[in-house]
C-alpha cells in the first residue's frame, strides 16, 4: 500500500538545476531502505515558485524543500520517509518558521501555508506540480477528458460556444479578444468545408514562460481542449505550434497525444460518436513574428512566417486557406474546466469585463521568480508585495514591464492598478502573454526602452516599411540619447514616429513596438531629460554617460582597485589623505571603460563612487 509520493519538479527551470538525477537517487536510496511498496516516487510539472528550484514535495504532509541537491537524498529519505522526521534545513524557511512539525503526525508546512500560494487562484495551472505529466491516467483522475465526453455526448456545437461565450473567457496571448466568438465565426458550414484548430505555443516574450509550464505540466489539458474546439466549429484536424527550444514541452506533447491516441481520445471515432479529429505538432524556430497569428499558420504551411493582411480573418481564410481558429495555450487550459464547471463559474471569477484568471511569469528584481496565476483584477502591488515577496536588497519599487516588448512600463505611483485588460490598456500598457518583469531603482527607463525595442528590431519579418524601417530608426534615437548626444527635439521626434509606427504597421508586432518607448516618456519623462540636458543617467547604468571617481580623502591605498582594473586606468597619486600611511589612487579617465570593477572592490571603504 503506498503511504507517501515524493514530487519532484520536472520543470525546466529544477530539471536545469539537477532535478532528473535526484529523482533517480529517491527512487535508488527508497529501494535500498526498502520502501519500494510504500513510496512512490513523481515526476511532475512545474509547481511555480521557480527561485526555490529544485522543489521536493512529500505528500501526504505536505512538506515543502526547496533548493535540494543530490546529496540531500539520503537524508530526506532516511529521517523523513523512514523515520518520520522532517529534516528541517530543508524546508523553504518561510513555512518552516511557522506551521513546521517535527513529527509526520502533525500538519506539516505545505504549498498553502506560503503567501506565494495564498493568493492564487490555480485554474490554467490546476495541474501543474500535481500530476505526472506523462501519465494520462494521472490526468484522468483528475476528471480529464469528462469535458471532451460531455460535449460529445450532451451538447450540440452551438450549446459549446454558448457555454464559452457566456463565460467571458477571452484570449490569453495578447489582445484579450473573446474566445468563444471568434469560434463563431469560423463555425459556419460545419461537414462542408476542411477547418483547422490551432494552439499558440511559440511564446516568444523576453521572461515569459507560461504557455512552456503548462504543455510541460499539464499537456492533457491543451489536447482535451483544442479537441472541444473542433467539435464546437466542426474541424477534424489540429495543430499545435511550439519552439522548438522547448524540448520538455515538445517531448511531453508528443508523450501525451501518443498516449490520446492509444486510449481512443483522439482519432476517428471518438467516444463511439462518430467525431473525428487528429492532432500534429509543428516546430517553430523561434521568430518572435510567427505569435502572429497568420505568420504562424504561413509558418505552418512550411512557408517563411510573414504576417497577412486582413481581412480576410482566419476564421474564413486562415491555414492552407481553409477556416481556422488559434488560441494559446493558457486559453485552451481553461476551456475543459468551464465545460465542467459552466459559464457562470468561470464568470464569476474576475472583474466586469475582463472574467476569470490570468497567468504572469514574475521576474526581474522580485524576490521570488516564478510562474503566479490570480483573479483577473488582482492589483499590481499586491502581486509585487505579497505574492512576489516584494523588492529584494533594501531597494524600491520603480516599474513594471507587462507584455512583454508589446507592453508598456507601469510607473511607482500607479501600483494599485487592477491588472485586466480595460486598466491596463488605459495606462497605455496592454496584458499580453503575461511576462511580468519588476525594476527597481537601479533601473534605466531609458536604457529598458532600448532593450525591448532592440529585440523587436531584431524580430521584424522586414515585411512592411513603417516597422521594418520605423523601429530601427526609433532605436538610433534612443541609441544618440543614451551616449549623450541627444536633443531635446529627439523626443518630439521618438512620440511622432512610434504614433505613425503603431497606425500604420502590418501586423501585432510593429503595432505594439512602441509602446515601451511611448510609457516611458510618459512616465519617465524627467530621465530622458537628465541623459539629454545633464548628460546624465540617474540610475547609473548608461555607459557612456557615467564615470567614476576616487575620494582622496577615504582612499586608504590599498591599490586594490589599480589589480582589479581591466584597463590599467587607475594609479597612484603624491597626495596622501590625514590619518592614512599610503598615498590615495585616481582614475585615468581618459583610459576607463566604466566597467565598475573598481567601485566593486571598493565596497568595504567605499572611496569610490559613480556620476
């Protein structure tokens, strides 16, 4: 009989980290104690608190480790498993400073009892972190694939729509459009006609990594889902398009429809109704313009992925030219559980027009990185505060960059903000695919523009004038700003030309390009006029505009700066400070590279210090 599982996170971020060897060293050092009958040992996905990686979580406690190693195995194995002791250096010191027992009789620190988890609402990532992934019976224990029989046995096509429709589930990749009409319209002509369904799992965002946790976590779920999608617009044949740098995801994909297959999940036939539908995988190889969604479906067709103009939609003319529907994978992770759980459920959750939950890749300077899925309407602070544990350091809180290179920065001041789509489209940032990236006082906003605007330059398909051109033109600007040749023109210039970039491009891509550039000058206005006016960067991080500087006075000579620096630029000097025995050093400024190893060598008598 078994009496415990011990989890281990198979994500990419713990499987980086070591995760396969130590699950492989739980399921040898079980056998050698003899609990083989007893334990059983679990692969799962992902179970969010990445910074914590590798995750082990021992059921049925509950007791939470982070940062195992190999060496740890025997231990945990020995004291916990056999003995009943949990071994308490392990546990994530947050609970282990409050609800931890010694003995196994007790509560135990679990998941639930850390303000990370406290707040979540986990519908998309119900799974994750809970289930072998590459087991489908795991899956369907979970009530997987009721959904696809209840409406292959109970709902006509039209009632599915409704259900969605009514729920207000909308899009989960970028602009929020709602899911169950964009079905509608492509469900016309049901039998007459070859359609296609489409998942989005090229996810391309700088930080973003939601859509690769859940094909990783919870495959199951997106198959059972684009299944539904087929009967609901009457296609018989789907694709799922993923980069092909995800190849956890890609694997355990190909695991899971083999798996659908051999049960009678997918194919002809399905549950003796007489639905048919097949499901194949597409490589992407990682051009950011192919999240469009006719760039994909060019991509798919074996072309190079370049968006279309519209009209005509995908829902008329989409793949191979045929009616189509694509959504991403977060989208489709919702769809089983509304079926099961009806409209109103899902309605519930959320705010007026923006329903149900939302996944975020939290990242930047936060202090627990990971994946958080809450209550559409949800506050940035509270998201930053309480669930991402706040900004590590003693620093403050400066911005935060929400979807990505398409997204704006949200400024200090506005960090009670609801995070839906209505609030975050007013305050010129949009939700997108869900990155979430938090800056802090080290911070340039400047520089930040230029790093996202740099990756859509890079990301353009070349295909229309306004973004293959305009971008790189914006880039120049804030490349002449941040070295310290910029005019105050040059930002009449930059709103004038993102303006025109965001009317008149083609696809997504160019249009949203520069909306890092336009909330930074709206927010941050006051920084590009200090690297303009002052040749200065406040935070600190423009190369060309900093320098450092030796205080004769605090400088006690040790020359360790002088041994650190890569330049040879610093030296000693005849000037020799009161109290001191050594005489005090000086940069050649002429011959710095404002590397900062010498400030950096310099912390404990800090005599050098950065304009």
């Amino acid at each position: 009989m078994i009496r415990a599982h011990v989890l281990c996170c198979g994500g990419t971020g713990c499987t980086s980290s070591g995760s396969p060897k130590i699950q492989e060293t739980f399921t040898s050092e079980i056998q050698k104690q003899g609990l083989s009958d007893e334990i059983r040992v679990v692969q799962t996905g992902c179970f969010g608190l990445c910074a914590l990686g590798p995750v082990v979580i021992v059921y049925p406690d509950g007791t939470f480790y982070s940062h195992v190693t190999v060496e740890d195995v025997p231990e945990i194995v020995e004291e916990h498993l056999l003995k009943g002791r949990v071994v308490e250096r392990l546990v994530y010191n947050e609970v282990a400073a409050g609800t931890a027992q010694s003995d196994m009789g007790e509560a135990h620190a679990s998941l639930n009892d850390t303000t990370f988890y406290k707040s979540q609402q986990r519908l998309a990532l119900r799974n994750c972190g809970v289930i072998n992934p590459e087991n489908i019976d795991e899956y369907i224990a979970m009530d997987g694939y009721r959904a696809l029989g209840k409406v292959l046995t109970e709902m006509t096509p039209d009632e599915v729509i409704s259900t969605i429709l009514d729920s207000g589930l909308r899009g989960r990749g970028g602009a929020g459009f709602p899911t169950g009409l964009k079905w509608k319209f492509a469900s016309g002509n049901r039998g007459k006609v070859q359609k296609y369904v489409c998942c989005n799992a090229d996810e391309g965002d700088p930080g973003a990594f939601m859509d690769r946790s859940v094909l990783e976590g919870d495959p199951h779920a997106v198959i059972e889902a684009m299944a539904i999608a087929g009967y609901a617009i009457g296609a018989d044949q789907g694709y799922i398009y993923v980069r092909a740098e995800y190849p956890i995801a890609v694997k355990r994909l190909q695991i899971a429809i083999a798996q659908a297959k051999e049960y009678g999940l997918l194919g002809k036939d399905i549950f003796g109704t007489g639905f048919n539908f097949d499901l194949d995988i597409r490589l992407g190889a990682g051009a950011f313009v192919c999240g469009e969604e006719t760039a994909l479906m060019t991509s798919i067709e074996g072309k190079r992925g370049e968006p279309r103009p519209r009209p005509p939609f995908p829902a008329v003319k989409g793949l191979f030219g045929q009616p189509t529907i694509l959504n991403n994978v977060e989208t489709y992770a919702n769809i089983p559980q509304i079926i099961l759980n009806g409209a109103e459920w899902f309605s519930s959750i959320g705010t007026e027009k923006s329903k149900g939950t939302k996944v975020f890749a939290l990242g930047g300077k936060i202090r627990h990185t990971g994946l958080v899925e809450v209550p559409m309407g949800t506050t940035l602070r509270h998201i930053i505060e309480e669930i991402g544990g706040g900004i590590p350091n003693g620093k403050k809180f400066k911005a935060a960059q929400t979807g990505g290179p398409s997204g704006g920065c949200i400024p200090a001041h506005l960090i009670d903000t609801p995070i839906d789509y209505e609030s975050l489209q007013a305050i010129g940032s949009m939700m997108g695919s869900g990155g979430l990236i938090v800056m802090d006082e080290d911070n340039c906003m400047v520089d930040i523009a230029r790093f996202f605007l740099e990756f859509t330059v890079d990301e353009s398909c070349g295909k229309c004038t306004p973004c293959r051109v305009g971008t790189r033109r914006l880039l120049e600007i804030l490349d002449k700003i941040i070295s310290g040749n910029g005019e105050m023109e040059d930002l009449d210039r930059l709103e004038e030309l993102a303006n025109y970039i965001k009317s008149a491009s083609l696809c997504g891509l160019g249009q949203t390009a520069p909306n890092p550039v336009l909330s930074t000058l709206r927010y941050f206005r006051d920084e590009y006029i200090a690297h303009i006016v002052d040749k200065r960067c406040p935070a600190g991080v423009c190369k060309k505009l900093i320098s450092y500087k030796i205080d004769p006075e605090k400088c006690i000579g040790c020359g360790m700066c002088a041994k650190n620096c890569p330049a040879d630029a610093i030296h000693k000097t005849s000037y020799v400070a009161p109290g001191h025995k050594l005489p005090s050093m000086e940069i050649d400024t002429a011959k710095c590279v404002k590397c900062g190893a010498c400030m950096d060598s310099c912390k404990k008598i800090q005599a050098i210090s950065k304009g």
